[in-house]
C-alpha cells in the first residue's frame, strides 16, 4: 500500500534517487535542499514497504512573478502554487 506523507530532510537522498532512477533529468541535492528548506510544507513523499516511490516538490508563485507574468489576471488574489518536479517509479523499479 502506497502512503503519501509530508517529507522530511530524512527522505532528501531516497528522493534524488528516485529522480537519477526515473526521469532523463537529474538535480543536484542542493536543489532538494533548496526546496525543502524553503517549502518544507510542499514537499511530499510516495512510500511503499519503507522505500520512497515518488515525490512532488511545489513552490508558491506570486500573482506578479515575473517568471511567468500572464499566467494571472491582474485581479486574481488567490495563492497559486507550481509543481517544480514530481516522480513515481514503476512498480518494483526502485529496489
């Protein structure tokens, strides 16, 4: 069974392996670091038997952020979030 909780630095390495085990593109653990850090509250972990089998890291965007400036109307005052980088293994992929 597959349990999603909020991860800890703890899970910081099992993390980056999952990413260098299943996406063509790999960050460094400062950029987990970084994140964790940051967003300790947007950080959370897939764990099945023990083993971290995904994770989604998100940040918050301002309605002004200059990174993406149309993606909100000038009137929107709602707190928008970004899902900067998220993984799942493959059933059995990661043992």
């Amino acid at each position: 069974m597959v349990c999603i909780r909020p991860a800890t630095l703890d899970d910081l390495w099992s993390m980056q392996h999952c990413n260098l085990m299943c996406l063509p593109e790999n960050y460094q653990m400062k950029y987990y670091l970084y994140h964790s850090l940051s967003w300790p509250q947007m950080l959370y972990v897939a764990e099945s038997g023990g083993k971290i089998v995904g994770y989604v890291l998100v940040r918050p965007v301002a309605p002004h952020d200059p990174v993406e400036p149309s993606a909100f109307p000038s009137r929107d005052t709602a707190q928008h979030g970004r899902s900067t980088s998220r993984d799942t293994a493959r059933y059995g992929h990661l043992t």
